[in-house]
C-alpha cells in the first residue's frame, strides 16, 4: 500500500540512468499497432460475429473502439505526467496498489505472450502446409499437453514439443536483449506488412460483398443475453474488447521515448483510431462475403475468402499477414513484460537482477533472458 508522490516519481526520472531515448513516435506508434493488431482481428472477429452479434459487429468494434480511445486519451495524459517505464504500474504507485496492479499487467503480457507464439507455430505449419506439399511431422510441432474443452481437463496428447514456437520465443528473446533500436526497426517493418495486407484483403475482397449477408443486421433474439439481436451486439462487444487492449504498451517503453510529451498522446491515440478503422474495414467486408453463421472458425477470414476467385494466393498472403501479426503482438508484449519488471525492480519490489542494464546495449538484458526462458519452456509444451 506505499505510495510514491508524484514529485518523487519526476525526481527519480531525472536522476535515472540506463534506458536510452531513442524512439520516435513513429516507432511508438508502431510498437502500439504492432501489439493492438493480432488475434483479435484474425480470430476473435469472425467467432463474436458468430456466436453472438451477427453483421452488427461492425457496431461492437466501433463501440469498443470508442471505449478504447477514451482509455488511451487517460494513458496519453498519464504518459506525459510520468513518463517512465512500467505504465499502469508507475501511475497507480502514485495513489495506491501498485504491487498488485504490477502483477496483473505482468500476468496479462505474460500469457499473451505464450497465447500468440503457440498461435504463430499454428500458422507457420498451416503457411507450410498451403505452399507446399510438405506434411510437418506432428510430433515436434504440438505441445505434450493440450485442454479438453469437455471434460475441463489436461491431458497427454503423446507428442513431443512445440518446437516452431520455442524458436520464434528464442529469436525475440535475442532481438530484445540487442537493443531498442533494433528491435523498434523490426517491429516498425513487421506492422508496415500486416497493415498492407489488411488493406489488400478490404480493396481486393469488398467487389465480391453479397448485400444480403448485411440482412437482418441485428439478428432475430433467442431471449438470452448471449443471443444476438441488439443484446448479441453487445455481448461480442465483451468479446472483442480485447483485440484493442495493447495501446497500454507504449507507455511501457515511455522512458525510451524521444519528447514524450508530443510523441506518446500521438502514439498511444493514434494506434487506436488506426485500429478502430482498420478492425470496422475488414468487419464489414469480412461479414459481407459470407453469412456470419460460417465465420466460428480458426480462420474466419480463410472462410470469407473462399467466396473470391482469389482464393490459393490470397490465403497465402492473409496466413502471411496473422504471422507477421502474431510476431509483433509476442514481441512487444515480452517488451513490455520486461520493462514493468525493470520498474518493479528498482522500486525494491522484484530483485536487482530485474533492473540490471546491459552497458552497451541499453536493454534489461537479465530480465529478458529470464523471461524469455520462461516462455520458451511454457510454449513448448502446453497448450
């Protein structure tokens, strides 16, 4: 329950060595969109506009998105009062509870993280499978243990490791520990791809939209408040919530930021109003293709494009815009995980080690190993 006085916080920063400034807010803006655009718009789209709200998601992301936006005017406000690395740690330590909102948002990267590598070995093997009539054996390519949905249960699937997925943990885990720049030039490319292949998928697939898939836009009700109807639209507007939720990790790194004054309120806003167009475009064409009751899938928009003639080459390209997605999401969630461990660390709440700074390369390079470590361990072998 200690709390550090805001005047306290602004003196730490000035005196505070290690981390260097050397992101722009163009690369902010970048690392925001690189963790706000992944499964949310690959996955959790199709099955909300499924199970729940029918052709009106496009409401429940215009919804959220409005929700969102009015959290990132907070964080922008915050960001700029203390910009230091830790985020919603650091802002709540100057009230109360930053131990345990610490954890939380540790927590949340943390099993991102695991989530989207495990999710990325999955579309590596199905991209594999698409070019080329090479099978991937299974047993190096799932994880030992898996969840029976039914049952509610582990259980042992019989098959070795998820070695795609301790590889890319592997290889994120080099590129954070080399430095900022580094990994923000990554990044910054990695976003610039999925962004333009989003934009392929929206111009090349909104010819082929059938009008009647538009009808009825909110959906007959079955009395229930998962049922769709208006109430179907806003049960997936809890649904979807969360493929805003990452516009929080720029001001992770907000102690890296050049004038963070001016660049983190025009990164952090800016990566949300991208995302809310972004997520409205490809819902609207997404829902238009095909009828809703198709799209609780993997891939829902893998669905939707089988109604285009372009269906072999833009499938690729579209498994080639979740990978890039998934790459970014994990890179910049084990980014921002390592810099609240740095904040906790040097506010006495973690070990040293959390917070010690390689010399030359500016980087937690202990923490991230640690952690990279961890989930490398965790995505090979669970679900």
């Amino acid at each position: 329950f200690a709390r550090k006085p805001m005047k306290q916080l602004q003196e730490e920063l000035a005196t505070k060595q290690g981390f260097k400034r050397t992101l722009n807010w163009i690369q902010l803006l970048a690392v925001g969109l690189g963790t706000i655009i992944g499964a949310g718009i690959f996955v959790l789209s199709g099955q909300a506009a499924a199970k729940y709200s029918g052709p009106s998601i496009i409401i429940s992301f215009v919804i959220t998105g409005v929700i969102a936006l009015l959290s990132s005017l907070s964080f922008s406000e915050l960001g700029t009062m203390m910009p230091s690395s830790g985020s919603v740690y650091i802002y709540v330590y100057v009230e109360y509870l930053a131990w345990f909102i610490g954890w939380n948002s540790v927590i949340l990267y943390l099993f991102s993280v695991l989530t989207v590598v495990v999710a990325w070995s999955k579309h590596v093997v199905l991209f594999i499978d698409i070019v080329s009539d090479y099978n991937v054996t299974s047993m190096i390519i799932e994880s030992p243990v898996a969840w029976n949905e039914d049952t509610e249960r582990f259980f042992i699937t019989g098959q070795v490791i998820n070695l795609p997925a301790i590889a890319i943990t592997i290889v994120i885990t080099i590129l954070l520990i080399s430095g900022i720049r580094q990994t923000a030039t990554v990044n910054s490319v990695l976003v610039v791809i999925k962004i333009i292949i989003i934009l392929i998928f929206i111009f090349t697939c909104c010819n082929y939209v059938n009008r009647n898939n538009y009808y009825p836009f909110f959906s007959l009700n079955n009395g229930s408040s998962s049922g769709h109807g208006v109430a179907g639209m806003l049960q997936a507007c809890t649904y979807v919530f969360v493929a805003y939720v990452g516009f929080d990790s720029i001001s992770t790194v907000a102690q890296e930021a050049k004038s963070p004054e001016t660049s983190l309120p025009i990164a952090i806003i800016g990566s949300t109003i991208i995302s809310l167009l972004l997520y409205v475009g490809i819902c609207t064409v997404m829902v238009g293709l095909v009828p809703c009751n198709l799209l609780d899938r993997d891939s829902p928009l893998a669905e939707a494009i089988k109604t285009t003639p372009y269906g072999l080459w833009l499938s690729i390209i579209m498994n080639l815009g979740a990978i890039a997605s998934y790459t970014t999401v994990a890179l910049m969630g084990m980014l921002s995980q390592t810099r609240i461990f740095y904040a906790m660390a040097n506010d006495g709440l973690l070990p040293p080690i959390f917070a010690k700074i390689h010399p030359q390369r500016a980087t937690p390079w202990l923490s991230i190993l640690i952690i990279g470590a961890f989930c490398a361990i965790f995505s090979g072998i669970c679900p």
